[in-house]
C-alpha cells in the first residue's frame, strides 16, 4: 500500500514539473511574442512608410509642408458680437484681460482658433484646466471670433494648412519621441503630470489643430517656434499623431496602444495562467 502511495505520489510530482515547466516555456514564448509586437510591428511597418512617404513628396514637393492663412477679415463683424456676447465676460471687450482670463491681443488667429475650435472655451471655471469638449461655435463663427481678435493688434501665427501628404511619418515619429512623448506618450494616450495638470490625449484632434498646438503652446505645453521645429518637421508631426490615431495593428487587439508593459501583463495573466491551470488539470488525470 505504502509503496502505491508512494508511486501515485512520484507519478504525480513528475506530471506536475512536465507541465509546469511547459507552461512556463511556453508562457515565455508568449510574452516575447507579445513585448516584441510593437517592435517588430515598427520594424516592418517602418520600411514600407518610408518608401510611401518618398513617392508622395515626390509629387507634392512643390506645395510648401504649412501655409498660414488670416481669417477674412470680412468676418470681423460677426466675430466681435460673437466674442461680446461669450467672451468679453472674462477678456474684456477689447480682449484685454481681467483678472479671470489672460490678454488675448496680439496671439495670432491660430491661438484663438484652437482654443475655440477645440471646445475648451468658452470655459465655465478658470481656475481648472481646459478640457477638450463639444464646440459652442460652428467652423465660421470660430474664424469669425478669431479674425476679430487677431484685428486688435498684429503678432501670432495665422492658422495653419498642413500638408500631410508631403510629410515624412518616420521622422515625425523620431521628432515626436524626442520632443512630445514625455508628456503624451508614445502613443499619445496623454497622461497626469503635476499639481492636478495633465497631457491631454491627443486621439481625435485633427491636423489643423496639432500645428496650431505645437505653434503657439497651449496651457502648460511648451511653444515650437520656427527656431525650434521648421514647418517640415511639424508637418512630419502631424503626420505621425494623425497615423497614432488610427494605427495598424497587425498582431490582433490593441489593448489600448499602451505598448509592451500591457502586452506581457496579458501574457502572464491569460497564456502563463490558462498553461499553468491545464498543467494542474493533465497532472491530475495522469495519477487517477
């Protein structure tokens, strides 16, 4: 009898390292397979952007990457009621500032239209920060509110055209990491940084409006002048946050664009867990 228990006893031992070290072989393929998916994903995406990017500037190279543009100034009637009725509350009817809102004189059409066109104003608390939300004004009262303002007196960039087509997706990626990702994210997720401040997600913003981001450096983003960023690397960019927006994913579920740190936890908990549970499950009938 003894001599059974004993044998049951190895049988068993034996099945349960079989599947345990299984497992955990496995397990780790599966990790390597899913740490290394955006790398490799990048590796062979990169290429064949490169050469789609090559052949576009070939035939867009005689469109400049941005065209800053004045709204009509025909528009400036409209806009100074528009901004009387919503805006002089806070920035006065000159748009001066108060002690609730900051001067807006002199910041160029494109600072104006982002923070209009986004919906982050008008903003109901102004000791919060901005957040991006459903837009009061249409397209042509936003340009209207923008040409009034920037008539009051001259500096500031006019509103950007990018053009995207002539754009290089790689070397947005690199300016991007470099410049952009400490606060947003590689993937530009955004993320929290201080003091109840936060990047704001950058999914959902269109090219008009990361140019004039990066232009004029909104809330606590810092400004990229031409001395900083030339109009070509902020087209490339615009190009690489447009593709993050709706980027390929070859290896199947997202999971969220988070990166590596994600894919190997799914990876431990789901295949190294599933493995381990079957190994339990085999080493069990093996000793029935």
């Amino acid at each position: 009898m003894k001599a059974s228990l004993r044998g049951m006893k190895s049988s068993r031992a034996k099945a349960f390292g079989i599947s345990v070290l299984l497992s955990s072989a496995v397990g780790c393929a599966g990790m390597l397979a899913f740490g290394g998916g955006s790398s490799a994903a990048q590796s062979n995406f990169q290429p064949s952007l490169v050469k789609e990017t090559k052949s576009v500037t070939f035939t867009q190279s005689n469109k400049p990457p941005i065209v800053y543009r004045k709204p009509p100034s025909s528009l400036i009637p409209e806009g100074r009621t528009l901004f009387i009725e919503n805006c002089s509350t806070c920035h006065g009817v000159d748009a001066v500032g108060s002690s609730r809102a900051p001067n807006l004189q002199g910041l160029g059409a494109a600072t104006i239209d982002f923070w209009v066109y986004t919906g982050r104003m008008p903003l109901a608390d102004p000791t919060v920060q901005a957040i991006q939300k459903p837009r009061k004004f249409n397209r042509q009262q936003t340009l209207a509110i923008a040409a009034y303002v920037s008539s009051l007196a001259p500096g500031g960039p006019g509103i950007p055209s990018v053009n995207v087509a002539g754009a290089n997706i790689s070397q947005g990626e690199s300016l991007f990491s470099t410049n952009c990702a400490a606060c947003h994210t590689i993937t530009g997720v955004g993320d929290a940084l201080a003091n109840n401040v936060y990047a704001p997600s950058l999914y959902g913003v269109g090219a008009t409006q990361i140019a004039e981001a990066m232009r004029t450096g909104p809330g606590n983003m810092p400004r990229f002048g031409n001395g900083t960023l030339s109009n070509a690397q902020v087209a490339d960019v615009v190009k690489y946050v447009l593709y993050l927006q709706k980027p390929q994913d070859p290896g199947g579920l997202s999971l969220g664009h988070v990166g590596p740190v994600t894919e190997g936890f799914v990876g431990i908990l789901i295949g190294l867990g599933g493995l381990m549970l079957f190994g339990y499950w085999v080493g069990g009938r093996a000793t029935r």
